[in-house]
C-alpha cells in the first residue's frame, strides 16, 4: 500500500494530476486559507463548499486528514450533519477527544559497524507496540543520502525492521535535502561572484568560512580549490564541501514549525557571517 502525504497547503487544493499516485492519502494538517483561519463562518463554509468536494475529485483509496494546529476552528464543526452532492458524508470521521498518547524519541544512538541505529530501533520498537495491539506509528526524516552508499547503508531500518520501497525513500524522498543544497550553494555563489567582480566588501578569501555543501560523502572534496582556469573564471581561493545535512540552511529547515514558519525564517537572512575582511571585521551579508 503505498501513502501520499500532505501538509501546509493553507488553501490551496492541488489537482490530481499534480498529485502522485497512491493507495491512501494523509492530509497533515495547516489546511485552512489564512484569511479564514479567525472566523469559524468563513472557515466552515471554505471546509464544506472547498474542501470537501475537492476531496470527491481524488482517486485515493482512503483519504485520512488530521487537522493541524491552524485548524483549530474545525473542532467546532459537526461534519456529519452535512451532505455532499445529496449524500451524507458520515464515512468521514473526525476525532476529537482528550485523550494524548506516549512520545517516545529515539536518538542520539550510536550504530553498529552495519547501520543498526536509530532508524531500525524507532521502527522495530513500533512494530513491537502493534505485535501487542498498541496504536502507534513511526516518524521518520527525510534520509541523507551521504552514507546510503557507504557501509552504514540507507536510512530505512534494515532486515525486518524496515520500511518500503526503501529505495524511494533513501534517494531523494521528499527533494528536502536537494532543496537544502541548492540553496546553500546559491548563497556560496554569490560570496564568490562578488569577489570576482571587485570584492568591495574586501572579503579575505582566505577565511571564508560558508562551505558549499553536496548530499553525499567524498572525503576528497573536503578541501578543495576553485576559481581556476583563468580571469574569467573567478579569483582562485581554498574551499570545501560539507554534507549537506550539516548547513545552516538545513538548521532553519529543522527549527521551523510549518512551512509557513520556514518561509519566514529563510525571508529573515537579512545578514549572515561569511568570513573576515583583509582587516580582521567580519563580513555581514
């Protein structure tokens, strides 16, 4: 059975064919337009004039939705006592109870020569709460594919304590960490391309400190030169690669709460430290 997930939309109801294919789709929450979010009529009548009968254009199987902290005016609307196209929506359950569940956070293991760590602890223990008819689920991230081609292996457990197809998630599952990289490497660019045309910021190439970063482990690009074959090809100056999960960039992916949230930490770099000017003063971009 193969599960999309959705989340943060806020609004914007994206059309099946932009959809992937699946058995089950989760909406995670954040559904509700930002202009609707403080006034329970407005978001009622987006719920069932927007939402739900986009629902009924989808060819999911099951379509799951667990409403976010952005829509809390939900909890207050009794979904059941509507129709949809003359018939009653009553298959659509909606959950609202007191009752909290058990977070238990697995980290900060250290793994086996193989790769038995983290992820194939977090999934082994959820298929232990389930053998013993527990309700529980298992939260992963998004895999760095730096060691998926070393010994430690992917980042989908292993033996039968993992989760499938595991070669769709450990290769760029959800394009997070490629996102993360192109951005990081513009910011690198553009340190590099003001140099080249005049550094009036008198950037001590030197010491630089902002490293380009690349989703995968090659310990010989750790310490590189670039800026070779010529004028115009920029100024030459030492440089190196981090993996990518290792940013600043990815840092602010990790501190957000939503994509909304993310949005607005990235529009806030105003400055970041770069490196030392020729006189020791720290460059601000």
């Amino acid at each position: 059975m193969k599960y999309v997930a959705l989340s943060d939309f806020h609004g914007y109801l994206i059309p099946m064919e932009e959809l992937p294919e699946g058995d089950v789709l989760l909406i995670c929450g954040d559904i509700l337009p930002l202009s609707v979010q403080r006034d329970t009529v407005a978001a009622t009548v987006w719920f069932v004039t927007q939402f739900l009968p986009w629902t009924q254009t989808l060819s999911y199987k099951y379509i799951v939705f667990i409403a976010g902290n952005h829509d809390f005016l939900l909890e207050k609307l009794d979904i059941k006592n509507y129709t949809l196209y003359g018939e009653n929506i009553s298959k659509v359950d909606y959950i609202n109870g007191n009752k909290k569940g058990k977070l238990v956070l697995v980290t900060s293991i250290n793994p086996t020569p193989y790769g038995e760590g983290k992820t194939t602890m977090s999934i082994g223990i959820n298929d232990a709460f389930r053998k013993l008819n527990k309700n529980s689920i298992v939260v992963l991230r998004e895999p760095s594919m730096g060691p998926v081609f070393g010994i430690k292996g992917g980042a989908a457990g292993g033996g039968y304590s993992q989760v499938v197809p595991m070669e769709d998630i450990n290769l760029h599952f959800t394009g997070d960490i490629h996102a993360m990289t192109t951005a990081n490497n513009l910011l690198c660019a553009a340190i590099d391309n003001h140099i080249h045309q005049g550094n009036m910021l008198n950037i001590d190439s030197r010491r630089i400190v902002f490293k380009r970063v690349m989703d995968m482990n090659d310990r010989s690009l750790r310490n590189i030169v670039v800026g070779l074959g010529g004028k115009i090809n920029g100024v030459p100056r030492e440089d190196g690669f981090m993996i990518t999960v290792a940013s600043e960039i990815m840092a602010i992916l990790c501190l957000a709460t939503d994509l909304t949230d993310l949005k607005n930490r990235f529009a806030k770099i105003i400055e970041f430290f770069a490196g030392l000017r020729i006189d020791n003063k720290p460059v601000i971009l």
